[in-house]
C-alpha cells in the first residue's frame, strides 16, 4: 500500500513541478534549493547546524503540516540551479533537493533569531558560479525531478525518507586514509582533540582510541556511525575547526622592510607604521588587537636587551611566563585586559620575531590564530632599518612608539634602616599586584595599618642606602623649621625634591592627637616622604591628601608625627633608631638635602 501511495505522490509532484516550472522560469526569481525537511524542529535545527559547517547561506524554515525545511540561499533562480547541481556533483547535498519558492516558506527558525524572507538574493558562494559567455544559457537541472513538493497551499508531502548517501563507502574512506600524510593524520586527532572526542597522544595513529573518537564525531554530527571519516566529514570537521577564526581575514602577509612573512588577521588590524625595530599593526575595529613584527639586526647581547626591554612596555603585563634561551626568548603577560606572547630568534645577526595583543576572555580564538601565526612565520632576508619610520614622533614615555608601562601610582618613602626596610603612606600599597622601590627593586609588604596611615616595606634584594631615618625623641617646637623630601612628580624626576617651612601646628585641624600641620606646600607624590628638623631628625611622615571636605589653602600640609611611626613599626617587629638627644647642631641646607634625599625613595604601585 505504501508503494502505491508513494507512486501516487511522485506521480503528483511531477505535475506539481512541471507546472510550477512552467509557471516561473526567470532567471532573476528569487528561490532557494531545499536540501532537507524534517518533522521536529529540534531535528531540523540539528540538521542546520551541521550544514552550516559544511555549506553558506544555512536557512530553516516552517512549511506547514507539521514539517521544516533546511535550505540554502535565497540565490537569483539561474544561480540556484547551478548551485543545486554544483552541490550535487560534490556529494555536499543528497541527491532529492530541489528549487523553492519563497511564497512556500513560512516562519524562519535557522538561524536564530533570523528573519531573511522578503530581503532578495544573495551572491551564490564563490566557486559554484562559472563565468558564462554572453550569449550562453543557464544550466539547469530539469532533468532532475523533484521529490519533495506540496500537494496543496498548507503541507508540503515528503514521497521519500531515505537515508542520506554519503559521499564515499567505509571501505572508499579508509583507502583515502592511506594518503594522508602523517602531519595530516596528526592533525586530524587534534581537531578531534579539540572537538572533545579524542584524549590521547598525538600520534598519527589511528588506533582503537581514534577510531572511537570518529565514531562519536559521526554520531553527533548525524553522520552514519562507522569510526571511518569520509573525505566529506573530514572537511566537515575541519570547518567547524576553523570556524573560530572566521572573520578574522587570516591574509598571508610579505613585509619585505621587515623582512619577514606571517598570516595576520587583516580583517583585525592595519599596517601602521615601522617604529624600528618593530612593524606595528593597530586595531581596525571592535577587536582590540594588536601585532608587532620585530626585526633588527644584533648578536646575543642585543636579543638579550630587547628581552628586558619588552618587559617594560605597557603592552607585556607582568603576569605570565617568562623563558629566555641562548638565542632565543618567549614572554607572556597577562591582566585582567589582555593577553600578550612575544617570541624572538636570534639567527645569522638578526634578530626576528612577533608580538600579538588579544583582549582577554577571547582565549580559543586567540590561542588558535596564534598556532596559524606561529606555523606561518617564515624569515625573508634582510632587516628593518634603523632609519625606517618616522623619527618626529618622540616621548620620554616611548619606545620606539610604543608605551613604557608606568605604575598605577607612585609616592614617597624613606629607609628606616640598613637592611633597607622602608616606612611609607598605607594609601600607597593599596591593590598593587607588585610594588618596587625606585623603579627596578621589588619589595614585599611587611605591614600595613590603614588606621594609622602607615606601612611597612622590604626589599626582596639586599639594598645598601646612602642614609638611614633617626627618629626625634623630643617633641619639635612650634614655628621650628622643618624640610620635607619627596618623589613630588611621581617619578618624572630621578631625584626627590625639596621643600620648606614650618611646623605650624601639633595638631590636625579638628584637634587629633598625632598629626602635625605644616606650613608648606606638597604634591600627592609627597606622600609618604619624611618630615626633618634642623638637625636632620624625622619628626613625621606626610600624609596622603584627605578626600572630599573643603579645599584648604596650597600652603597647609599635615604629617603623621614619628610616634605614631615608631609605634606602627614596632608592632610589626620592626625597631626604629632614635636619634641623639643632645649635641647635635643644625645642619646647613645643603646638608639636610643630602641627608634627606639619601633616605628618600620612590615607591610605585603596579597593577
């Protein structure tokens, strides 16, 4: 009976395709090719998911009756037809698709949220469509019947539910196996891999494990279960593979200054500018990346320099990997923002490598167009000059272009004693992710008392300071003179500044105990610095700015009194010297400077 029925159907659809074919046959109709109809949704969404690995232009939509329709286009009707038998020829569609309407399309469910019908035609994919003559006619595909048709305005009838054909037997694809190359085979188990259906070696060996991993491939991708990929599921794998780096416009780029050839993501980034001995490509969009190709010629000495001096660019973060060989070296820095890798190879006197900038977040793609990156770099001879780029671009804060990383903040500090242990403001080492001493020296946070304002540092290197703080025992008269050193441009300057005045007040504003009003004038990167007598005695420590509250007069600066010091150190384990109480006699100007400046150091806050 059902043979009958089915004979009755095929019989109808070829009346109902005859005379549809009678009724439209202009090449600029606006039609689809129909590959699929299914009775569920989530089969249908399935089955366009896994086209739109293999094919372009992936649409899903109702038909009525209860059935839904995976198609490709909408394409102009002369280019339908060739693409229907272009995609027939190469097995990538089964062998009963046929030309849609639009008028039979209904609700659009693939893709999500996609709403194309009515929109016109699109380019056919490139490759499918060959260049014509004038004067030559369309290929069509009227010998071929239709199998799916409707039989009335509301539900198509399916004739036939037959198995998809594949493109080639088992037998076929493990013939085609035994061509593939080692690094083809190889490459076939990390796609595997990274589809997470394979967790063995990559070996190139496709063994028990392998074969259990393409048959659970085959098996969520609707393919019949064999454990033997077809040339077809191979390319299907491999698009689904590749499918995270769609978009980027992977370009094989030839930088003949530079000498050096890569794949970059041209779709990402631009060519700038040379800024030897980098070639700098800037963001062209949304995706904030960047690329640096490095190239200069040198020995180990000068690859060993670049290695320091990347690390102190704002584009190679602190965190992350370090490696540095003979002639060669890797950096990996890494925040909350970005990524960045870095590698360079020290070769016949050049040196040549790359740097790629990625946002943070983005890891698989950024891990993967990084792999292409690395397969891809080839050296070209020659090396960037010395001269290329533009020179009247210059900065303090660059090199060669690019922005030296600075510290979050910077403030003042001073040695309490020979080991180096340094007393600084609390509001200094808030948050840092690494704190240093002048700028190079890194040092540990021993304490921190925010109630006091005060905190305690040591270097992690052994130090040897031109001077050491005394702390007065004797309280300072008022109106007493009294000096001031501190970093007051947070760094800019290699040396602390000096300023003077005088002790106006033992007291804050609001009559706390412990806090001394100066009658000077600081910056906030005085901050921390020491406060002296005549003598050359620490008397206090200023403090960070208050926040909010009224705006005082430049002239009115407050300091933690050394009490409050000595008390904070000491209950960290740390004694600090007192000085002589009596016999010492007042410095002169240039004496207290020496002193002062010799115990002050910069101390920066880095994220």
């Amino acid at each position: 009976m059902l043979r009958i029925l089915t004979f009755l159907l095929t019989a109808l659809t070829l009346c109902l395709s005859t005379a549809a074919s009678a009724q439209s046959d202009d090449p600029e109709e606006v039609v689809w090719v129909q590959i699929e109809a299914q009775q569920s949704l989530a089969r249908a969404t399935d089955r366009a998911r896994a086209y739109t690995t293999l094919l372009e232009d992936v649409n899903g939509f109702a038909v009525g009756g209860g059935w839904y329709a995976v198609v490709v286009g909408p394409y102009r009707r002369a280019d339908a037809d060739i693409v229907l038998r272009e995609y027939r020829r190469d097995g990538l569609i089964p062998r009963d698709s046929f030309i849609q309407r639009s008028n039979r399309l209904r609700q659009q469910f693939w893709p999500v949220g996609a709403n194309i019908l009515g929109q016109g035609a699109v380019e056919a994919p490139d490759g499918t469509i060959p260049p014509q003559q004038p004067d030559e006619a369309p290929a069509t595909t009227s010998q071929e019947a239709p199998v799916v048709a409707e039989a009335t305005e509301e539900a198509p009838v399916v004739v036939e539910v037959v198995p998809e054909p594949a493109d080639e037997t088992p037998a076929e694809a493990r013939r085609g196996e035994r061509d593939l190359s080692p690094d083809e085979k190889k490459q076939l188990q990390v796609m595997l891999k990274w589809a997470g259906f394979y967790n063995s070696g990559i070996d190139g060996s496709f063994g028990r494990g392998t074969r259990n991993s393409m048959a659970a491939w085959q098996e969520a991708n609707s393919f019949e279960k064999t454990g033997i990929l077809t040339t077809l599921q191979r390319a299907a794998l491999k698009k689904q593979y590749n499918a995270v780096l769609e978009g980027l416009g992977l370009t094989i780029v030839r930088d003949a200054q530079a000498g050096i050839e890569i794949t970059l993501p041209m779709d990402v980034v631009k060519f700038d500018r040379y800024e030897p001995p980098f070639a700098q490509y800037t963001p062209t969009g949304d995706i904030d990346a960047r690329v640096l190709l490095i190239s200069q010629p040198g020995d180990q000495d000068t690859l060993y320099g670049l290695y320091e001096i990347m690390q102190t660019l704002e584009i190679v973060p602190l965190s992350g990997p370090r490696d540095r060989g003979k002639s060669n070296f890797t950096l990996v820095g890494e925040n909350g923002r970005m990524i960045s890798y870095t590698e360079a190879t020290l070769e016949n006197g050049e040196i040549k490598g790359f740097t790629l900038l990625w946002p943070a977040g983005d890891e698989e793609r950024r891990r993967r167009l990084l792999a292409e990156m690395r397969r891809s770099f080839t050296r070209m001879p020659g090396v960037l000059s010395a001269s290329a780029g533009d020179a009247s671009q210059q900065s303090i804060e660059l090199i060669s272009g690019l922005q030296i990383r600075k510290p979050k903040l910077s403030r003042s500090g001073f040695f309490v004693n020979d080991a180096g242990n340094v007393v600084t403001t609390s509001a200094a080492v808030q948050s840092c992710s690494r704190i240093t001493l002048d700028g190079d020296t890194d040092a540990e946070l021993v304490a921190d008392d925010p109630a006091r304002g005060v905190a305690l540092l040591k270097p992690k290197a052994a130090l040897a300071p031109l001077a050491v703080a005394s702390f007065a025992s004797q309280p300072t008269r008022l109106q007493s003179e009294v000096a001031v050193a501190g970093y007051s441009f947070e760094g800019v300057l290699s040396s602390p500044s000096m300023s003077f005045g005088t002790l106006a007040d033992v007291r804050g504003l609001q009559g706390e105990e412990n806090i001394n009003r100066l009658a000077l004038r600081t910056r906030a990167g005085d901050a921390g610095g020491p406060v002296l007598d005549r003598t050359g005695a620490v008397i206090g420590m200023i403090t960070a700015a208050p926040e909010g509250g009224p705006t005082l007069p430049d002239d009115v600066t407050f300091a933690l009194a050394s009490t409050t010091l000595v008390d904070a150190s000491g209950a960290a384990g740390v004694t600090l010297p007192a000085a002589a109480t009596e016999g010492t006699a007042s410095l002169t100007a240039f004496q207290l400077s020496e002193k002062a400046s010799g115990m002050t150091v910069l101390v920066s806050c880095w994220e």
